[in-house]
C-alpha cells in the first residue's frame, strides 16, 4: 500500500479581469486573489470558505492543514488528486473584520462564472460557511445534510464537514472519509 504525503495543487491563475477585483472589499485587508487550484477540467469540484496559508512565515510554500487534511481523505478513499479542482466562497483569505454576508454574496458572482465555464460533475461543499453560501440558506449545516445529494444551481451537490474542523476535532475525520467514500461511489457511476 502507498504512504500518503500531501503534494502542493497548482494554482490555478486569477483570471486577468479579476485580478484586481474590488467589490467586495476584502482587498483593502491585503490578501492577494486565489481563484482555485488542482484540476480546472477535474470532474469533482470542491467549495470551501476561503484560502488558507500558502506560505509558511518565511514565504516558502506549504501545504496547509486544510489541504493536507482533505488530500489525506481523498487519498484514503481511493481518489485521485487529479479528480479535484478546489475553489472558494471567497477568493480572498479575510486577515480581519469584514461584512459576512455582504461579502459572501458578492463573491458568489465568481463562483457562478467558475461553475459555468467548468461546468463539474459533482460539487461537494466543505463545512457549513460553504454549504450556507451555496445553497443560499443561512440555517443549513452540513450534520443535517451529510450522506445525501442535491441539485444545488443545476449541480449535483453533496456535503461534508471542513477538513480543518475534521483536524482539530479528530472524531469528525471519519465522517469527512466517509463522506469522500460516497463521493467516490457516485463518481463512479457516473464514468
């Protein structure tokens, strides 16, 4: 059996014309714009909140907790890192205070142009920040709607708990693994 080691995904370049978005405010906070990274043509797109840590406080590259938690899910369930393409509510890491949901709305407008130009298989959400933003519902939480799927904005749409959440409270790790298993198992029929 292979050992797992967590790999950097590529990047995925911001798009020109939104380099330098300001609309929602969050560039004033000094974050640069992370537009995705893996796989831009993976059948499984992942949603998550906002981007992590990139750089370790020296600048040099890491995988932070969040990628090397749902790397080691997807590795476990017998996935391929290939498969994934990674994206975010917001594009920006928020360093401070902003306007939740304001913000989030806002930064929606990216996701959709991603969904439409990517156009995935199957979607899955991680953690209730990225469930609420994209099912549009602020009262859904992903314990309620775990295990099942969803046509979400004319997406197949599943959930499952936020790999940092699964990391600092290892009781939930089994239930992110299970999660990836029955996101393996649809991805399947469907190939």
């Amino acid at each position: 059996m292979n050992s797992f080691c967590p790999v950097m995904w590529l990047e995925d370049p911001t798009p020109e014309e939104h380099k330098n978005c300001q609309d929602c405010g969050l560039y004033k906070q000094g974050s640069r714009m992370i537009w995705g990274e893996g796989n831009p043509e993976a059948p499984i797109m992942v949603i998550l909140d906002n981007p992590g840590a990139r750089e370790d406080r020296e600048g040099n590259p890491i995988v932070c907790g969040t990628r090397e938690t749902l790397q080691q899910a997807v590795h476990e369930a017998g996935l391929d890192k290939e498969q994934f393409y990674v994206t975010y509510i917001l594009k920006r890491q928020p360093k401070g205070s902003y306007e939740k949901e304001k913000t989030r709305k806002i930064c929606m407008n990216h996701l959709q142009g991603q969904l439409e130009k990517q156009k995935p298989k199957l979607i899955i959400c991680l953690g209730n920040v990225a469930v609420q933003s994209f099912f549009d519902n602020p009262e859904l939480e992903v314990k309620g709607l775990r295990g099942n799927f969803y046509q979400v904005n004319g997406y197949q749409t599943t959930v499952a708990y936020h790999p940092l959440a699964a990391r600092r409270r290892p009781n939930l790790y089994p239930l992110l693994l299970e999660d990836m298993l029955f996101l393996a198992s649809e991805l399947r029929k469907q190939i």
